[in-house]
C-alpha cells in the first residue's frame, strides 16, 4: 500500500507533509508534490500535517482521484526528491478551494 498526492495540492504545494515522512518519500515538481508508491511505507503520518487534505491511502483514494495513483508513480520517478520544508507559493491560499486542478499540473 502507498499514499497517493490528490488533485488537492496542485498549485498550493505545501510541504509540511515533507519532513515528518521517515523514508524520505516525497518528490516535487513545479506546483504539485508526488509520493514514491515503491518508497513509502504506508505509515499516515503525512496526512494530519497536509493543510489541504490532499494525502489519502491509495484504498481509500476517492473514485474521482484514481488517476492520480498512476501520476504519482510517475512523476516521482522523474522528479527530484524534496526532503525539507519549504515555503508554499505566494498564492497558495488562492488555491485551496479549487477543484479539478489537473489541467493546471506542471510537469
């Protein structure tokens, strides 16, 4: 089992999930983070720490979200590993109440 990073964290990038993950899990890419399904190791601690509760546990991902199961695994194997905390986009806030962000993903 994986977490997966939901349509949720597009454009609002928070990384406060990053450093409680204990296997260094996370990857990032322009304004969308991915966890590595072959790296994580299904522990939840990122999930209370995601401000936009865009983590959930791939049996758990909601029907609307699938895809994103399949997009994690491959983003995480192009981009770069993120490991600390870093501060969120200038306009993040803007962001978190807006659905169906995919098109918006840069990959």
């Amino acid at each position: 089992m994986t977490f997966v990073v939901t349509d949720s964290c597009i454009k609002c990038k928070y990384t406060d999930c990053v450093p409680v993950c204990p296997v260094d899990a996370f990857y990032e890419g322009e304004n969308f983070l991915v966890i590595h399904p072959d790296i994580c190791i299904d522990c939840g601690l990122c999930i209370p720490e995601c401000p936009v509760d865009a983590i959930f546990q791939d049996c758990h991902l909601p029907e609307n979200q699938q895809h994103y199961l399949q997009l994690n695994a491959e983003l995480a194997e192009v981009w770069p590993n993120i490991i600390e905390l870093k501060a969120p986009p200038a306009d993040a806030d803007e962001w978190t109440d807006i659905d169906s962000k995919l098109p918006l993903l840069v990959k």
